[in-house]
C-alpha cells in the first residue's frame, strides 16, 4: 500500500509536468515553421510531454500490478 501511495503522489507531480508543458505549447504555436531555434525548442517539449505521458502509463500499470497482488 505504502508503494501504491508513493507512486500516486509521483503520478500526481507528473501530471503537474504535463499541464506546465502544455502551457508552454500553447506558446509555441507556429513554432515548427519558425526558425531553427524555435523548432528545436518546440520538438524538445513535443518529446519530454511524450515521456512524461510514457511515465504516467508506466505509474498506471505499476499501480494495477501492485493492486492485484495486494488483493491476493
């Protein structure tokens, strides 16, 4: 329980990530036709979102093996 606990609150401050990281791609709208620098920095964020949201997924199915095998 106590695992499933801690991987609830790491959950929760990557899904803060995720809302920080939309923001600063509401920005950066237009951004992969602008210069090099502005699509350099916007495929940087595109690809920490995605891992981000990998790492959720990964926490979700965590919790799920934890949760089965705490149920016995």
């Amino acid at each position: 329980q106590a695992q499933i606990t801690r991987l609830g609150k790491v959950k929760t401050a990557q899904q803060g990530v995720i809302v920080t990281l939309d923001e600063q791609l509401g920005f950066m709208v237009g951004w992969e036709s602008g210069n090099a620098a502005q699509q350099a920095k916007k495929a940087e964020t595109e690809a920490q979102k995605v891992a981000v949201t990998t790492d959720i997924a990964a926490i979700d199915a965590e919790v799920a093996r934890l949760t089965v095998i705490a149920a016995g």
